[in-house]
C-alpha cells in the first residue's frame, strides 16, 4: 500500500483525525494507550472508498450486508472498559491478554484490540466482511489476529478461556457460553437488549462460578443473529 494512503489526505488526513481524538477525549474517554491507537489506526481504510471522506466523523457508517462500522466513541468506550477492568482487577498488573471479539465486522475494532493486547480471536458469520477484514489486517501487518467463520454467540471454546470478551452485536441476554468462557477475573463487555440495549460489563468474581454485571450506558448495535452466511 502506498504510504499517502496509509496516511491519508485532507479529509482523512491527521488533523482530521485529531479533531476526532479531541471529540473522543470532550466526551470523557481517557485512556491514553486506546487514544493514541485510535489515532494512529486509518479508520478510512475499513469503509469502502466513497465513505472513505466521513471515516473520522463520529458515526457509525454502513460496511454492507446491513452491518456497520461502529461508532468511534462507542469503539473508544468499549475497548477502555475492557482494558481499565482487566487491569483493575489485575491489582494494576496490566489488562488482558488474551482477547475474543465478537463480530468482526470491518475489522476496525479488531485492529485497535490487537494493538492493544497481545492476542485477538475474532468470530464473524458473514464471511465476506471477514475475508476483507483478513486482508486489511495483512496491510496493517497485524499479525496477532485469528479469525473463525462462525456463530460467535458461542463464543470459541476450543481456544477459551479469555481474559477479555468485547461484542459487537447485541443478544437479547447475555449468552451463558460467553460467560463460561471468561478466565478468572475476566472480563465481558456486550451490548445486551432488542429495542432498548445497554453496554454490560460482566465479570468473573475469581476464578469462581459467580458472575457480577453491571448496566453501563444505552447504545445501539445490530443485533446478534443466529447461523452463518456463506
Ligand atoms: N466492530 C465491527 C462491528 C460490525 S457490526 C466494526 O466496527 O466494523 C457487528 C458485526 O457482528 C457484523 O459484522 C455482524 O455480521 C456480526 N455478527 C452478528 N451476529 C453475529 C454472530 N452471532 N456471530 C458472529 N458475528 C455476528
């Protein structure tokens, strides 16, 4: 890939997306690792070329097959959650390490995770999003990525357990299987709800059975469907 659009100019360009850093910091988000990833990962390169001009506004925008690109506050709030809880219940330790991601989508939020964390395991049903999502990871040169062509409803349990669970699509509960597959202290981010939905942290107390959950803020997401697309 050539380096300007890597890069980006004018309306993809830094300062666009500074200005956006700036919204994302006027809005209470406050890790520094998350923000400064966010500002370094070319947003523009998840969307296709004619929504390439509106990547650094902040707004979910449509990545066909009725999904979206999330919102970049919302991908700013989630991916804060998850490292400030791990790392809190680490006693500062640092956050996780081992992360599963629900819904791939673009890939956007899987490329700042893997940034972030040392391993990303992300689950799409629709395969061609996934396949596009591969191949911006291999420009990136993020190879700390796997992905599965899957229902991520449950989870992947085969590669569990998971420091850090983050969905980006809404069930109407909390799926037991995601639970389940939570390391101890781990931690689960997920939007949960039809008409009204509100992101949910869930945490594994320990390394017991026992679950604590905590409603954060409304969102809107697309929700969680069952099976897979070719
Ligand atoms: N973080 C992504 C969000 C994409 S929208 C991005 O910013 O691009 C949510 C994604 O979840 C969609 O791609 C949708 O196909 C996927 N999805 C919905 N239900 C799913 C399921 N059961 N298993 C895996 N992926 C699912």
């Amino acid at each position: 890939m050539d380096r300007l659009n890597l890069q980006g100019v004018g309306m993809t360009s830094q300062r666009t997306r500074d200005r956006l850093i700036q919204r994302l910091i006027d809005q209470g988000c406050s890790n520094l690792a998350v923000l400064e990833t966010m500002s370094n990962t070319p947003r523009h390169l998840f969307l296709d070329e004619a929504l390439a001009h509106r990547a650094y506004e902040d707004t979910a925008l449509p990545i066909g097959h009725g999904q979206t690109l999330s919102q970049p506050y919302i991908v700013a709030r989630m991916t804060e959650t998850l490292i400030a809880s791990c790392n809190d219940l680490n006693g500062g330790q640092g956050g996780p390490k081992k992360v599963l991601e629900i819904g791939t989508g673009s890939g956007y939020q899987t490329a700042i995770l893997a940034q972030l964390v040392d391993e990303v395991w992300t689950v799409e049903r629709i395969r061609p999003l996934q396949e596009l999502a591969r191949k911006r990871m291999r420009k990136l040169g993020l190879n700390n990525i796997r992905f599965k062509h899957a229902d991520g409803g449950f989870g992947w349990p085969e590669q569990g357990p998971f420091d850090g669970i983050l969905s980006a699509a809404a069930p109407r509960t909390v799926p037991d299987e995601l639970k389940q597959q939570l390391a101890p202290n781990g931690v689960l981010v997920i939007p949960v709800g039809a008409e009204e939905q509100y992101l949910t942290l869930v945490i594994r107390e320990g390394d017991s059975d026992n679950f604590t959950t905590q409603k954060l803020e409304a969102v809107r997401f697309v929700p969680l469907l069952s099976g897979v697309t070719r």
